[in-house]
C-alpha cells in the first residue's frame, strides 16, 4: 500500500488542478498572451508544485515514518510533529 | 506582439513536455505507484518549471529589454549579458 | 562604478543584518538549542538570501540596463518594469 | 538533548563556512567589486544555507524520529530511508 492510497482523491485533485494551470499556460503561449501574463501563469505552477511536494512528504512522514495522533511513542511523535512543522515551511 | 512569439514554438513544446510529467504523476497516483517513485516524478517537474521560468525571463530581456548581440549601447549590452547569466544561474 | 554603489548603504545593512542572523544560529548550536529554534532560525536566513538576491538583481537591471524612471526609451522603460516585477515575484 | 549535539562540530563549523562567506559579500560591497561578483557571492550562500537545512532535517529525523541504521521497526526505518531521500533532493 503506497503513502498516496489514504490522500489519493485529495491529492488527484491537487494534481488535475496542476494540469489545468499548465494548460492555462499552454493558450496563453497559443494566444500570443503578453508576457507578464504567461509569467504570472508560470509563477502559479511554482507555488502549487512546491505545495504539492510538501503534501506527499508530508503524507509520507504520517503513513510510512511516525503519525503524530497515533504513535505511542511520545518522544517520536513529537519528533514528528517537529519535521512536518519544518517541511511546512521550507515547502510552503 | 508578446515577448513568447520570437521562440513560441520552443516554449510550446516545453510546456507540453511539462504537461506529459504531470500527466505522469496523475497516472501514478491512480495506479497506486510507490511513494518515492511519486516524489521523484515531482522532483522532475519541479526542475521543468524552474528551467520554464528561467528561459521566459530570459526571452523577456531580450526581446523587451536589451538583446546583447544586437543592442548598440555597449554599456547596456554587458549590463544584460551578466543580467542573463544572473538569471541562469538562479533558476536553474 | 558597480551597481552597489548607489545603494551600497542600504544593501551593506541588509548583509550586516544577515550576518546577525548567522550568528543567531552559531550561538543556538552552541547553547544545544532545540532542533525546532535551530530550524526556525535558518528559515529566516534562507529568505534573507533570497530578499538579497533579489535587491541585487533589481539594482543590476536599474543601474546597468534600464532604469523605468529614467529610460528616454519608453517600450525598453515598460520592459524593465514588467522584468522587474517578475524578479520580486520569484526572488521574493 | 538536542538533535544537533550528536553532529554539533560538524554543523557548527558548516555554520562558521557560512559567516565566512557573508563576510565575503560584505567584502565585495566595501570595496566596490564588480556587480556580477557580488551575485556570485551571494549565489554560493544560498546553496549553502538549502544544504544546511537538508543536514538540520536529515540529522533531526534521524535522531528524534527514525534512524534507518537503527530502528528496529523494518517498515518504519525503510519509510525513513524513502524520506530521506526525498529531502535530500528537495534540498541540494
């Protein structure tokens, strides 16, 4: 069982989202859009690709490494607690 | 006229590749793929997106700004050449 | 001339600051601060870096290339100024 | 005890590389360099602190969550094995 089976809808939406704004800029480029405009629709799809990493590895820590709520491991799980804290904002 | 039009037929295709990478992760994410394989396909997309901005940008200061084989300013020319370089090196 | 020269005061300030910063860690490592201070602490550095980075690219295009207030050119002065929109918004 | 007294010296010298190196753009500013020296400066500080992050998370995960060496849990250390994998790529 992979770590995406739990998330798998969620992250599938995230996902088709993500080729939408590509497609977005795919017309952009085929409609002579300015360029402000296409790196506008570019800057977008940075911040939703490094969103989207931050979920999986998060999603990851929770399912295969230690989950917080569950872990009856109190040193662990706040040890947890801490990493996801830190992958939260180096990849938000 | 957009500063995409001089290489849109390049730039097209690169977001077509980028189009098929998350094509790629949407497959994986149905077909239950392992974690790490997942992650890896959006490192790679990650990378794409950084390489796409970098080379819009790029476009941009030539087309808009000051080209440095053809601009007449030679100040203004080395000024873009090591503005370029700037570029690549950070979004690389 | 180098392009820090005319705002060489402001951006001296700003890597003195960051310096700070480093030291900040320095002192977390050798007081056996929690892992959490340590990386909070680093966070602010990486974004310091890029706030730099960017300032240093910006006065780059202003000083050595076009500066929109200035340009007698007006199609180069709007180039300079969507070019250096783009830079605030993916070195930001 | 924190996660980074097992590696302390070897961070904390990484951290001294660090200052070492704002020195040196402080430096380049003092003494008017070249503005694409400057950059460059600052470019090599910004690899510097993505790969002290990724030591800070790695060595964090290693000792308050799992370390694969170690951890008597195959599933678990295998999961952290993944992770830091993961980590190490988005934050070379």
């Amino acid at each position: 069982m992979s770590h995406t089976n739990k998330h798998k809808d969620k992250l599938l939406a995230r996902v088709r989202r993500l080729k939408g704004q590509i497609e977005a800029v795919e017309r952009s480029l085929e409609s002579d859009a300015s360029c402000g405009e296409v790196l506008n629709l570019v800057a977008s799809i940075r911040g939703a690709v490094t969103g989207l990493t931050g979920e999986l590895i998060e999603d990851h820590i929770r399912e295969h490494v230690s989950n917080p709520q569950t872990d009856p491991d109190q040193a662990r799980a706040q040890g947890a607690t801490e990493l996801i804290d830190a992958i939260r904002t180096y990849l938000k």
